[in-house]
C-alpha cells in the first residue's frame, strides 16, 4: 500500500513519487521506452525519474499515471502532491555555488535518515570534521580554490553537521575510522589534536554518536581502503542506501543484494574495530602524542 513520504526533504519525496511510477509502470506491464515516447524524454530520464534523480513534473505525472492505468483519484492526488513538493528547495540550495552537481542528492537524503553508518580509511569523517581540519582537506583536494569559495565549502560541511544535534529524532550515526585517519597530520600537530578532542566531545556529549578505530594492530579487514556510507530511513517504504563516493562522480547502491552486501562488509568493520570506550582512549593517546 502506498504511503506519502513523511519526511521534510524534498528528495525523498522524490525517491518515493519515482519508485511508485516505476512499481506502477511494471505492474501494468509498460516498458521504459513506451514511457518515455508518452511524455516525450528520453529512456534514461525515466530510469532517473524512477530512482529520485530527476524532478517529474506535473504534467508528466499525470500523463504517465494515464497510460499505467492508474485511476484511483485519491492514489493519483497523492502522487500529484509528492511532485509539487519534490520541487520545493532544500536548506543545501543556498550553498548551490559550491555543492557540486550529485552531491545534493545526497545531502537530500542525509537530512531525512534514522541512520547514517560510515567507514572511512584516510580522513576523519565529514560529520565529525572542526572547520579547520576541514579548510585544510577542501584546499589539499583543490589547491586553486579561491577563499571565498573555501570559505563558503567549509560554511556547508559545518550546516551539515546540525543534524546531529536537531531536536527532532537526530539521526544515529555509526563511524569507523581507520587508525590512518586520526595520526595523518592534516593542518598540523595542533589542529590535529583540536580534531582528535572535537571528536571526543562529540561522542562524550551525544548519545547518537559512535566512535570506533580500526587500529593498525587490525591487520587487515573488510573493505579495506574503500570507504562509504550507508543511509538507513525512519519508513520501511525508503529502502536503505549505500553512497559511494569517487573521483568520477557519486554512486548511489539501492538493490538490495548491493545494500546487503555492504550491510555485512560494515559488521566484520564494527567486529574488527576497537570498543568505542577503547577507540576514545587510543584517540587520547594520539592526541597527547601529537607534538
């Protein structure tokens, strides 16, 4: 039975409005190409407009409920209700200057999750960055960058980090860094070391947040050297999904064999991993070794 999206974003509006265009195309039997010739795209926008990466407008709503048959009025308004709202802008449009082109699909889906799980092998984890750790990680990435510019990506990465502390369900988020992550000097021994107790006093003060290392004596483990993210939603009817990001672009995974199979890679992480309380203390260890 199909629900409206309870959640605010106006991404995960449309994720929900294109997974229930593209269960009613298959349940009448229509292939993506009859579609796309009926609202005059491409095939490829169809496939985007199934998987929330494109906006579907109101007029093509409704001439593609008409050719799947779908006639309850009740069922079409609703889905006419998700595409007015997946136009609306998100809090990340202001910051439309420096958020590149796929990455506000993901913060879209980040603002609305019950769950965020991250491994991370080189860096400390973006959520979790001072704004001078992340001024230094921005310019290495883009040594050309203009300060206004940086000035601006540090501003966004740091909005981001609200929602760890929102007083409407924040979101629990699980973070396994490699040890790597924490002695890589970025910005020097003493941003370092405002870095490694940022990330303490998150852990200390917020009960949604979890630390854990995976520590050199670790060997080797699953996934290593590969990082991503898992985004977990508050409504059974938004499957989970693992975000991958790379030099050519962001890969979003939302099969069910591809989330599984992350879903078991992140719990060999967690096993080989340090307890948070022993995470923290090797994080104090290397902070008082930061000189």
């Amino acid at each position: 039975m199909f629900k409206m999206a309870s959640g605010a974003s106006p991404t995960v509006r449309r994720r929900r409005l294109g997974a229930e265009l593209r269960r009613l195309r298959e349940r009448a039997d229509i292939l993506s190409e009859t579609a796309a010739e009926a609202i005059g795209c491409s095939q490829s926008k169809i496939s985007r407009m199934e998987t929330g990466r494109a906006p579907c407008r109101v007029e093509e709503v409704l001439a593609l409920l008409d050719l799947y048959g779908a006639a309850d009025p009740g069922h079409r308004e609703e889905l006419l209700t998700l595409s007015r709202a997946s136009h609306h802008k998100g809090w990340w449009n202001t910051f439309d200057d420096v958020v590149r082109r796929g990455f506000d699909t993901y913060v879209g889906l980040e603002g609305d999750t019950a769950t965020i799980s991250v491994y991370e092998a080189q860096v400390v984890v973006g959520l979790l960055q001072t704004p001078e750790y992340a001024r230094e990680i921005l310019r290495a990435t883009d040594p050309h960058i203009p300060d206004k510019e940086l000035d601006r990506s540090v501003a966004f990465r740091m909005e981001r980090q609200h929602i760890l502390t929102r007083a409407d369900a924040p979101p629990l988020l699980w973070a396994v860094m490699d040890e790597a992550a924490l002695r890589r000097r970025v910005g020097g021994p003493a941003q370092m070391r405002d870095q490694l107790r940022h990330i303490m006093n998150v852990v200390d003060e917020l009960p949604n947040v979890t630390v854990q290392v995976l520590p050199y004596g670790a060997g080797a483990y699953a996934g290593q050297g590969f990082p991503f993210t898992i985004l977990g939603f508050p409504d059974a009817d938004d499957p989970d999904v693992v975000y991958l990001e790379e030099l050519s672009g962001d890969l979003y995974l939302e099969k069910m064999s591809d989330v599984r199979r992350y879903r078991f890679i992140q719990d060999h992480l967690r096993v080989a991993a340090l307890s948070p309380d022993r995470s923290r203390n090797l994080m104090a260890t290397i902070c008082k070794e930061m000189t």
